[in-house]
C-alpha cells in the first residue's frame, strides 16, 4: 500500500507526537515542521497530499502558509486543514477566504480528524 504523506504543522511538539503517532497507526507517513516558514519549505519540497496546519505558529502564521499555497499552481491542490483552538466564526471565515479545506478546533476528536483525512483524500 502507497502511503499517503502529510504535513503536521504545529508549535506544540507534543501535540505533532500525539497526531503523528495517531495518523501512522492509521496508515500514514508524517513529515513534522513546527513553524510557519519550516511548513513553507517542507511543503514545497515534500509536496504533501494533505497538510494539518495550525493556525498560531512563530515565523509565519498558518493563514500566510495557506494563503501561499493555495496562490501557488503547484501546490495549491494540497487539501490544507487548519487546526487551531481559535473558534470564532471570524477565524473560520477567514480560514475559507485563504483557501483552506477544512478547519477544526482543537482539543479534537482523533476519530472526527481522520474522518476528515479520509474525506479529503477520497479515501474509503
């Protein structure tokens, strides 16, 4: 089976181990990067097929990332879903407006992210 990569982007290591972890017992293999400028590069060099992105990340936020992606022909087929404690509408609105794929809050349900995966990547 061809493994699927995905890009977790986060600042809080622990939470990049727990979601690795998680997304490679369900099959995946996980590139890590835990700033904004990190994820840039890694995506561009990696080219992902999905990208977890958290929103409030040091060098760049997740809103820069995304927005620098999707405006790329390249890259901007990447489903990108930002993950963030940010739960205002506002936050979501403008998660939409850079192009972003999907958007849930953390603290999150694993079982509710992997389904997203899996819808994203047309996965059965």
């Amino acid at each position: 089976m061809n493994s699927k990569k995905i890009l977790v982007v986060d600042d809080e290591r622990d939470l990049v181990d727990t979601l690795s972890f998680r997304l490679k017992s369900a099959g995946y293999e996980i590139i890590a990067a835990y700033d904004g400028q990190e994820a840039l590069e890694k995506a561009k060099k990696e080219n992902p097929d999905l990208i977890i992105l958290d929103l409030m990340l040091p060098k760049m936020d997740g809103y820069k990332v995304c927005g620098l992606l999707k405006a790329d022909t390249r890259y901007n087929k990447i489903p990108i879903i930002l993950f963030s404690a940010k739960a205002q509408a506002e936050d979501r609105k403008l998660g939409e407006e850079v192009g972003a794929n999907a958007y849930i809050t953390k603290p999150f349900e694993a079982t509710v992210l992997i389904a997203k995966i899996k819808e994203l990547l047309k996965e059965e």
